[in-house]
C-alpha cells in the first residue's frame, strides 16, 4: 500500500462521492473519482427511517466504493455523512452502511461541514485583499461560510437542499411558476437573519459543489458566460425552467440526467434567494468543496497537526477551566494506560484510538465547573455533546460525553451501548486518573499495576504507598461502592 494515496468518501443527501488522491511534497493530484446519484435525502421516512429502494441503493454504492479501496491503507481514509445522516433515526442503516463500506462513517454536525468545505475552498482559492465567502449548496443543506484567506470569520448551515426542497415544492417532477413561488418565499425567510449574521460587504463570492456548479454550466445555455453568475443569469433561467416544465423537457434541453434536472430547480431557487437576501452580484463557480476540506484534515491528522488538538486547547481557554489541572490529569492517565493487564498478566495495549479520546476527555473533564460545582461531570459532558467542536464529528462527542459522563460517582453501562469496547477501560483510567490527581498539585504518581477483566479491576501499588495516603485510601473506598453499583468489583 503507498502512504501518499489517500481516499475521502462524502454521503451527501443527493449524491455519494469518492475522491482518489495522491499527495507528493504538499501537491495534491485527483486519481480516480466515483460519483452516484443515490439521493438518499429523498428515501428519508418521516419517522426517521429510510426507504427500502433508497436503502439498497445506497448500500449497492458503497459496495461498490469498498472495491475501489481495497488497496488504500484504512488511516488514510474518510468517510463522512451530512444532513441527511444526522436526521436519520435508524442505527441499523448505519451499522450496515459502515460495513458495506468497510470504514467507520463520520456525521458531522453543519458547522464542521462548513469548516471543512471552505477548508477545501482557501487551498485553492486565493484572495489577497478580499474576505471569501463561500457557498455550498447540498441535497439537504446549504453551507455559508465568510473567511479571509486560511481563518474563518463566520459560518452557517441552513436547512434548506435542493433535495429535501423538491420533495416540499416540486414534488410532481415539474418546475412550476406556484411551486416557484412558495419555495422562493420560503427559502428566502430561512435565509433572512443571515444578512445580519454574516459581514458579507465587498467579499469575493464563490459557489461550490454539484449544484452551483451544474448552474454555471446551465446559464451558457442562454448565451451567458460560463461558470461566473450573475442576477440576471439566475432571472433568465428561472424563466427558462418555468417554460420547459416537465423535468423531462428540462434534461433534454440542457443535456442533463433525469435525476439531476428533478433536483436543479430548486437549488436555483435557493441560489437566487441568497442573491437576493445577500446583495451577491456575481459568484464564481470553483469545482474544489466538501471532499478536498476532507483530504487536507486528513493530511492534518496524518501529518500530527490536528484540528481536533488545537479545538481541545481553544474549549479550555474559552471556558476558563484549570489547563494544568487538565494537562497533569492527562499525563498521568496515559502512563496508567501502559500499565493495563490482563488476569494472565499479559499485557494490554489500547490502541491509538483509545489513547486519543483518554487524552482529550482528560483534558475536558472539568469544563463543566464554569457553570458549576454541582455534578459538574455532568455540564462537562453535556457542552461536549452539544457544541459546535470543530474536527469532531457527532460519534466522537458521544464517545467524548460519555467517558466524561461517568468518570465520576455511578456508572451507567448503558451509556457504553452500541460504543466501542475499550471505552470503560478508557472511563476506568480516567477515574483512577483523577483520584491520583485530587490535590491538584505537580506530584510524581505511584507505580501501580491495574489488572482489569470484564467485571474486575485490581490495583496494585508499591509498598507502604496507601498507608502514606490515608485520603487516597478513602478515595477509593468510595470509588469501589461506586463501581459495586454498576457490577464492577474494584480490589486493591
């Protein structure tokens, strides 16, 4: 397997992409690409599951994805899923999906989808004097996103797709001047509070992605300049689509599949409200989106400069929480991780994995007191969950929460259900951790031994250690009635 070859997957909620890449000193070479129109937005049930038709198809694509990796080493792939993922309710698909694929599916929440595609966008895109604002029109979503040049100012995620908007206002497989109408008055209301929101003023506009992109090739069909759109473009096609009609008529005369004319309107629709709601006199048009953002995170991990590691340091700052304390935590939880043992005194190494989320939920394990004292484990894990944490995708805060969640007082086993095995070794490390860390002061810690099975874990210290500590002793006295509560028997 070459280490410079790498693969970014993105399940969008109107089509799935592979991007093939080859990286050689910072140059980034495109190999191979797949592209299906799985419109997987369209199969979601209004329950939260997914259509059965949908269903196959999507799994049939990412078989088909799987055959194309096989070659590719696993840490130097991506897969991540949008809008439609997040919304959906059925975990079954999921679990189905990732082994179809043969890679764990990252959901990222908007605000990292927005991150990560003007992250695609700056690499190539370069403007010396000018903020860049970037748009991205999705099958479920629409991306906004106000930077100047490496460093985003600003970015917002709309609900608004040219997926789930045909199923609203198109739903006949025509575009009509009503169903025209309402979706104009709707998306521009969706729209309305981001001119307040955004400092948009003399930015350079671009557009990227599928459907803007298939929008500036639409508009030479009127004699308009290719991929540079203007107000007057958007007009003119608008009134094109309404004359043609039929989806039918629509892909004959611009030459275009059936399945990308059904969902083209409303995707112009949602161009030309952000025109509107926005001031935009033209946008540029750029091929560069979701999957090249990917590709340079991924470059970012691979290379040790993570985004995730920087966002951890930026949470700490941001709430005021005890970097030391934090730091010291860390530490000593990662030395009690080498000294893992099994019943046969074999040794037990987490993987690398592992040791990142015990790092990172060390280091975020008290955010919770800048709200309060009280169960503050508990406001440590809910800010994980629920913040806009940039790198992260939606498992990763779960993991995150739940180790934090209960790294103090009960357990909850089923907190773990459906996560990965290590992760109550992971949450017993930390607790031990925090223990040894109570005084909140640079000590050396002990040399202890931890053995652990699946409902055991024993501790074994130096000599004479625990007599020296009488409050540590006590410490663990509690943290046995703790873990006693959750079936775990903790020995020393």
């Amino acid at each position: 397997m070459k280490e410079n070859i790498y693969a970014v997957i993105d399940l969008g909620s109107n089509s799935f992409h592979m991007a093939v890449m080859q990286e050689d000193h910072g140059r980034i070479m495109v190999v191979d690409r797949i592209k299906e129109m799985v419109q997987l937005g369209y199969g979601l049930l209004d329950g939260g599951g997914i259509d059965p038709v949908v269903r196959e198809r999507a799994l049939h694509c990412l078989r088909m994805f799987r055959e194309r990796l096989v070659n590719i080493a696993p840490q130097n792939c991506r897969a991540v899923g949008t809008l439609t993922l997040r919304k959906m309710k059925d975990p079954h698909f999921i679990k189905e999906a990732e082994a179809a694929l043969g890679l764990p599916i990252d959901i990222i929440s908007g605000r990292e989808e927005a991150r990560l595609i003007y992250l695609g966008v700056s690499q190539y895109v370069h403007v010396e004097n000018q903020d860049l604002f970037v748009m991205d029109i999705g099958g479920g979503s629409t991306e906004f996103i106000l930077g100047h040049q490496n460093s985003i100012k600003s970015a917002y995620s709309r609900d608004v797709g040219c997926v789930n908007m045909t199923r609203r206002f198109f739903p006949d497989r025509a575009f009509t001047q009503q169903g025209y109408e309402q979706a104009l008055i709707y998306i521009e209301s969706e729209l309305q509070s981001l001119r307040y929101l955004i400092p948009y003023k003399d930015a350079y506009f671009i557009g990227t992605s599928g459907t803007i992109k298939t929008i500036g090739t639409l508009i030479t069909y009127l004699g308009f300049e290719d991929e540079v759109i203007t107000r007057e473009a958007l007009k003119r096609l608008v009134r094109k689509f309404i004359a043609l009609g039929s989806v039918k008529k629509i892909a004959k005369f611009f030459d275009i599949s059936e399945l990308r004319a059904d969902v083209i309107g409303a995707g112009l629709v949602i161009l030309q409200a952000a025109f509107k709601i926005l001031s935009i006199k033209q946008m540029a048009v750029t091929n560069v989106a979701l999957r090249e953002g990917i590709l340079f995170d991924l470059l970012g991990r691979v290379q040790q400069k993570d985004r995730r590691d920087e966002t951890i340091n930026s949470l700490i700052t941001r709430l005021g929480a005890d970097e030391g304390q934090a730091r010291r935590v860390a530490i000593s939880s990662l030395k009690l991780a080498k000294m893992l043992k099994n019943r046969e005194g074999e040794k037990i190494t987490l993987n690398e994995e592992a040791l990142r989320y015990l790092k990172w939920a060390s280091y975020l394990h008290e955010i919770g007191l800048s709200i309060s004292h009280h169960r503050h484990f508990r406001h440590s894990a809910y800010l994980v969950e629920h913040a806009d944490l940039d790198g992260f995708s939606k498992q990763d805060q779960r993991i995150l929460a739940t180790i934090i969640r209960n790294h103090q007082r009960k357990i909850d086993l089923d907190d773990f259900t459906g996560l990965p095995e290590y992760l109550l070794k992971v949450t017993l490390l930390l607790r031990v951790s925090v223990l040894f860390n109570r005084g909140r002061y640079l000590q050396e810690s002990p040399t202890v031994e931890i053995i652990v099975s699946d409902k055991e874990i024993e501790l074994h210290f130096e000599e004479n250690w625990l007599k020296e500590h009488p409050l540590f002793q006590e410490d663990l006295s509690s943290e046995r009635r703790f873990l006693r509560q959750a079936g775990i028997d903790l020995t020393w």
